[in-house]
C-alpha cells in the first residue's frame, strides 16, 4: 500500500542507453504493484543522492502506471543531478522519487495540437502524445535534435503506432531554423495549441515564431527546465537575483528595488522613468516568477512571466534569473 | 507637400470631411498624407472622392464611406474596417458632428492629448477637472488583439460639469480606445446615470505630418440641451485643447519613451507608442537626430 | 432691463461684449448661435435679427445693436456709472473711440487668420497674417510709448472699452498662426489685463502668453 501524500521508493528497473548523453530510466515500485496514476505532461522529483533533487518528465504513456520512464541527460555543468543518476544508477538500484506533479498539462481543444521538441525538452511531449493518439486527436510532433545520433527515444518513436505523427529536424540554427519554424507555425487554426519543450534559446525562437504568426498567447503552453537553486539564502523578505550572463547572484531585501541591488554592485543598466512605465529598463526572465509592479506590459506579457522591468517589479518565487 | 510613403499610414481609414460641409452637388478640396483630393457630394449622403494630379487634374478615384457623422476615405488598401460604434444606431441618442477644427500639430499628439486625463484640471479648469482634485487615479490599459485596439479601462476623475447635461461636480467613469492611429473615442457615463455612456470620437485628418484636422463626432445621452450648446460645449473644451496641443514640442511624437518621461498617469500614451512602434510607423513621429 | 446677447462661444467678438459685461457686472441672457459648423447666421431666420448676418447681437429691452465695438459704446453709455469704461473727457474720448474703431478694422486681420487655421474658411492666410502682424506693430509701438509715459492702458490711467475691444484678438493670435513674439510691450499689456478682477479666459487664450 503506498501512501496517499509523500515521497515514493522505487527501483531501477531498467537503464537504456539512448544517445552519447542521454539514458532513459525505467522506475517500478519498490514494493511491487502500479504506481500512483499520473497525467501526460507530469514530472517526478529524483533524489538521486542525498541532497540533490532533479526534476524529470514522465515519458511513459499515462495510461500505464505500472512504471515510470525518464530521459535524463548529462549536463556537462551539473552539479550533481545528471552526474549522479549517470554514474551512480545501475538496475536494480533503489531511489527515492515524489509524487508526479503536473503543470504542463494537456489542454482540451477542438483543434491542432502542435508538439515542439527541442532536444531532451521532447520527454513530457512523448508522454502527451501517446495520450493525444489515445484520443485520435490531430497532432503533430516537430522533434529538433542536432543530429540523428543525438535522437533519443527513436525506436520508442518508430515502433509506436502514432510514428507518422513525428517529423525530425535536424542540425538546425538560426536562421534557417527561424525560416522552418515560421513555415511550420504559420496559419494558426482556431483551438490550435502548440506544447512547447527545450532549451531557452530553442523555446525563444519558437515563440517569437509564433507570435509573429499572430498566435494568441494563451494557445502556447510551455514548460521549461528548471534552474539549479540559488547558492545564496533568501530570508524571508528576500529573494536572490541570478543575472544569468555574468553567472552572479545577488540578494535583493524588500526595502531595494532590483535595479539599485544591480547598482550597488556596479551593474548599471539603461533605465529611464523608473516608476515601471516607459519600458527602458526591459528585461528577459529566464526562470522564476516575476511580481510585476509596472503600468508597461500588456496581460499577455505579464502572464508570460518571460519579460519585467526591474525597476520596480519583484519576484514572487525565491529565485529570479535575468538575462542580463 | 510630398504624399507620405508610409503604407501603414497610407492604409487607414481616415476622415476628409462631414456630410454636411458642402450641399449636394457641391465639392470641395482637401490634403490628405500630403495628398490634394477632391471631395464631391453627389447626393444627400452619396460622395466620390479623386485623388488631383500635381497639376490639380483628375486622378483616381479613391474609396469612400460616410458614417459616424463624417466622409470617410484612405489612400491605400486598409487592413482594418471602420471600427463598430453601436452608440450612433441607438435611436434615444442625440447624433452630431462638431464640424473640424484645424490643428497645427501631429496627430498622435492629438490623439494622446485626447487620451491624457492628468490635463483635465489645468487646462479645462471647473469643467472637466477641479484645481484642488488632479489626481490621476490607477487605470487599466490593454491591446486588444481580436480588434487591434488599445483600450484603457477603468479611468475615472472627478469633474466639476463633465458635460452640458451635468447639474453639479461627478465622479465620471471613462474607458478609452484607440481604434485606429488617426482614430479614438472615449466612454464616459452620463450625469446622474451610471448605467449609459456618452459615446465621444475624435477623428484626426492627417494633412501633413503637422497639420490636422479634428472631427469630433458625438453619439450622447442628453434630453434636455440644445443641440447647439452640446456643440458649444465640446468646441470650448476642444479650443482649449488646442492652445495646448499647438504649443507642445516636438510637434512631432517621439516613441522613445527616454525623450519624454512618462508618469504612471501616462500608460495610455505609452501603451499607444508601443502599439505605434510595433506598426513601424514613420509618419508624424519624431526621429530623434544624431548628434 | 433684459439684456440678450447673440453669442458663440468660440467668437472672439462675442467674446469682447462677455468681457465687458462681466466686467460691467451685468446680468445677460445668452442665445447661442450655431456659428460652427451649421452657419446658423447665415440663415434667413437670422437675418432678420442683423441682416449682415454676423455676431454678435445685442438686444437690450427691444434695442437691437450689431457690431462688437457698437455694443461696447452702448453698453459703457449707458450701465457705467463710474465713467471709467468710457470717459468723456475731451482728452480721452477720442482716441478711445480710435482705438475702439481700429479693433473692428485693421485688427480684424488676426480673426480672419484665426478663422482660417481654426475653422478652416478659405481666404487669404498669407495676407491675413501680413495684416494682423502690421496692425499688432502700430499697437504695440503706441503701447511702448505708454509704457515709457509711465501707462498700462491704451487710453488713460483705468482699462477703458478700447482695451477690451482690442483684447481678444491680440490675445487669441496664437489661434491664427502669428505669434506675438516681436511686440514685447503688446505681451506686457495683455498679462496686466488677464489679472483684471471678473477678467475670464475665453478657449484659446493661453495662460503664458
């Protein structure tokens, strides 16, 4: 019986080699019998060591709770997480996981649903579409990966039913890959939806593709991976910006806007009205959850949670990482 | 005057008279963009309009649309409709035009001007606004996407005799929209009834990036005045404006908002320059020189 | 008594009979004209009232009066009892009435501009402003002489009826395209006569002028 709240024990029960980076994991119960039930779109948290947790996609189809598959990919830069769970895992290790959460979820439309994978960003997709061929809905899976032998998954992918929903592309950069995804984003349906996976950069490109088509904004749902914690401690009326490409973090107290934080450091970016209201001072969110105190950005843009301006909007979540 | 070459000027409905300004089988000329055209009433509300050739012939005609208490026409090929403003069908409504007044500035900063409620006390001193009430109170602007309109919602400010029907100082209610660059309303509830609204537009006429005509067509809720003291009333207010509107520099509309420093009370300007800006409009804006 | 004034808001002569019977204190019943844009003086019904078929119009208890600077000399005759507006003394009475005339002749030339920027009427701009600037330099070169005299006013040491005829359309000139730039003595003037008692902006009078 397992419990109805708390972290789940699970053993490795498989451990597949996919690509030069990437493994997959396949996770039963460690007391035999199905696992809690979980939707397309869900992620587990892994602790694979004491004191390292990860998040992970649920690959699986979600109709089969009898395990849980992940794709992990090793990061070069980790701090542990990949690392760990490429070294130290081999089957029939033992691993501590919690309950599936879900905040990528299917939604319900009466139109085209479009997959965009960028790499690894493609494990919640597969799972959403073993769900979305359940249901014989129309939908479309773009896999972009840098090459063929960096595809993981593939014979996952061509052996399942819905293979002919999947189309690949491979090694491509800007522009040519603005050019493809402008092609495959144009004419936006009415109830279309586009589910969006991957790095950053891949995830920006995709929605300023969209945008450009004119796609609304609640019609892309996306999920990205998240940042590793912050080194430094927030107290309670603080929170700690990461200015993610000069790779510092600083704390901001509640009486300090983040733009006099960045200045007391000697950061200065252009500002003008600084009451949240010209734009000046704009800027990317890559990860976190903004507080915004400004007159400036539209609801869609708001509700995004991808762009703020720092001279008097905050963050409700404990790290902020800018991309400045 | 050279014609403009900006297609997203070019491609919008604008106003080049009222029905009334000549009587039928009359015409008159008029510049548009910087191009003369010829306005001709063929009938009670039938109009043809000509572009004139550089020698005042005859070119081609353009289209034509009088609605709104206005004659309406574009230069280019208009990716939107003339907006829908239900206000001028209902029938207990008084309907008129105001004519035009001519205004020697762009007509962004027209349109702002009309959108700025922080002026009411300074400018349309114990009508519009009180000089011990100018507080500007938080508002909502939005871009709506279905429409390609801005809106600010929520407005509100306390006005001594917000119209010709008002017996006494109000809290008026207003929303605004932008329905087009040269094209904006607004919303405000009528004296005493907080369930109907005046319905109020101003249709700028751009003849050259400096010069403007100004059409304030008005669709309100009013039994009692006259028809010539609401028209009274609004060319007033509009005359004040004006003084104002002349004497701002640059006439032309800078879209960097670090040229002119913007308060909270101003996020209807500024969410109309963001929305100008996305447009790449270069008509009537303001390039700020290299130095 | 029951005074009517034929007005529009937006005259500049109207304007100068509001002023003076403000600053006269006297109580008027306003009919307003449809001057813009329905023409309402152009029609018949109208012309009846003044057959010239122009604002304003002045009915005082059954005498009907035309002409701007006409109702200013009526309305000074007859309601002011200080004898300040309109003073009879031989030295002053005249070039009142001269200044009074010039308001309704060459000072015309800025209305005409104003009509034309404001209102759109087709008619000369260039001449208009040529105009209105030659007579702002003959009124402005006499009030620096007054200025140098130790004086404010056009006439004498009180505003007198001259003043306010020739306020409205020096003060209203921005409307008209001319700015007031070159006449220093004419800018001085105007400010001493917007801080007046019972003196009201009409639209278009700015505040720095």
């Amino acid at each position: 019986m397992l419990d109805a709240v708390g972290d789940l024990d699970v053993v490795v029960r498989k451990i597949r080699v996919e690509t030069s980076e990437i493994r997959s994991f396949v996770l039963e119960s460690a007391s035999g019998g199905p696992l809690p039930a979980f939707e397309a779109g869900a992620h587990i948290d892994v602790y694979p060591l004491p004191g390292i947790c990860r998040q992970y996609s649920l690959v699986n189809d979600p109709a089969d709770n009898s395990r849980y598959v992940l794709g992990v990919k090793r990061e070069p830069n980790s701090r542990g997480g990949s690392t760990a769970m490429h070294g130290q895992l081999t089957e029939g290790s033992r691993l501590k996981i919690s309950r599936p959460r879900n905040n990528f979820a299917l939604r319900v439309n009466s139109g085209r649903s479009l997959l965009m994978a960028g790499g690894i960003g493609v494990t919640p997709l597969l799972s959403m579409a073993q769900a979305l061929a359940a249901k014989r809905a129309d939908f479309v899976l773009h896999y972009f990966a840098r090459s063929a032998q960096e595809l993981a998954f593939r014979d996952f992918i061509t052996r399942s039913p819905w293979a002919d929903h999947v189309l690949y592309h491979f090694g491509l950069v800007p522009p040519v890959l603005n050019d493809v995804l402008d092609e495959i984003l144009s004419a936006p349906g009415r109830d279309d939806v586009i589910y969006l996976c991957g790095p950053n950069p891949f995830m920006d490109v995709v929605r300023s593709s969209a945008e450009q088509a004119n796609w609304p904004a609640r019609s892309l749902v996306l999920e990205h991976f998240s940042a590793e914690p912050p080194k430094l401690t927030p107290g309670d009326s603080e929170f700690v910006v990461r200015l993610a490409k000069r790779g510092i973090e600083l704390l901001v107290p509640s009486g300090k806007t983040i733009i006099s934080v960045l200045r007391e450091a000697g950061i200065e970016i252009k500002t003008s009205c600084e009451q949240g209201v010209c734009g000046t001072c704009l800027t990317a969110v890559i990860d976190g959850e903004p507080e915004h105190n400004d007159v400036f950005l539209s609801d869609e843009e708001r509700e995004s949670g991808r762009l703020m301006t720092p001279c008097v909007s905050r963050a409700k979540s404990k790290l902020l990482v800018l991309d400045l | 005057m050279a014609v403009t070459t900006d297609r997203a000027a070019l491609n919008e409905w604008v106003a080049c008279g009222w029905p009334e300004k000549v009587a039928p089988g009359g015409k008159y000329r008029t510049v548009l963009l910087g191009q003369e055209i010829e306005v001709r009433r063929t009938g009670v509300n039938l109009f043809e309009v000509f572009e004139c050739d550089e020698h005042g012939k005859q070119g081609r005609q353009l289209p034509v649309q009088a609605k709104y208490c206005c004659v309406f026409t574009t230069l280019g090929e208009p990716t939107r409709p003339l907006p829908e403003i239900p206000e001028f069908d209902e029938p207990d409504r008084r309907i008129t035009g105001c004519g035009s007044v001519g205004v020697h500035t762009s007509p962004f900063r027209i349109i702002e001007n009309f959108l700025d409620m922080a002026h009411f006390s300074f400018v349309h001193t114990d009508i519009l606004g009180a000089p011990e009430r100018t507080e500007v109170l938080a508002y909502k602007t939005e871009h709506r996407k279905d429409a390609d309109e801005i809106w600010a919602i929520d407005c509100q400010f306390y006005q001594p005799a917000a119209s010709k029907a008002s017996r006494g100082g109000q809290m008026t209610h207003y929303a605004y929209r932008v329905m087009s660059p040269f094209s904006v309303m607004l919303y405000k509830n009528v004296f005493d009834d907080p369930t109907r609204n005046d319905a109020i537009c101003l249709f700028v006429q751009p003849i050259g990036e400096t010069e403007c005509l100004a059409y304030m067509p008005l669709a309100i809720v009013d039994r009692e005045s006259a028809l010539t003291s609401i028209i009274d009333f609004q060319q007033t207010i509009f005359a004040q404006d004006r003084v104002i509107l002349e004497n701002q520099r640059p006439a032309l509309l800078p879209l960097d908002p670090t040229i002119e420093l913007p308060t909270r009370a101003d996020a209807s300007s500024i969410a109309f320059r963001r929305w100008l800006k996305a447009k790449n409009f270069q008509f009537g804006v303001y390039e700020k020189k290299a130095a | 008594m029951a005074l009517t004034l034929y007005d529009y808001s937006l005259s500049g002569s109207c304007y100068k009979v509001r002023l003076l019977l403000d600053f006269l204190d006297l109580e008027y019943e306003r009919h307003p004209v449809a001057f813009f844009p329905e023409r309402e003086h152009r029609t018949e019904t109208f012309r009846t009232i003044n057959p010239l078929a122009q604002i304003p119009v002045l009915d005082d208890d059954g005498i009907r009066l035309r002409d701007a600077q006409a109702i200013l000399c009526h309305l000074a005759n007859k309601y002011d009892k200080s004898n300040l507006w309109l003073p009879r003394d031989p030295e002053l009475f005249g070039p009142i009435m001269m200044w009074v005339m010039f308001a309704g002749g060459e000072l015309m030339a800025a209305s005409a501009a104003r009509l034309h920027d404001l209102l759109g009427y087709d008619l000369d701009i260039k001449m208009a402003r040529r105009n209105a600037h030659a007579a702002f330099r003959i009124l402005d070169d006499h009030l620096t002489r007054r200025e140098i005299e130790g004086g404010t006013w056009i006439v004498g040491g009180h505003p007198t009826i001259a003043d306010v005829a020739c306020f409205p359309y020096t003060a209203l000139s921005n409307d008209g395209g001319i700015g007031l730039e070159d006449y220093p003595a004419l800018r001085n003037w105007l400010r001493s006569f917007m801080r007046l008692p019972k003196f009201d902006a009409m639209s278009g009078i700015s505040e720095f002028a």
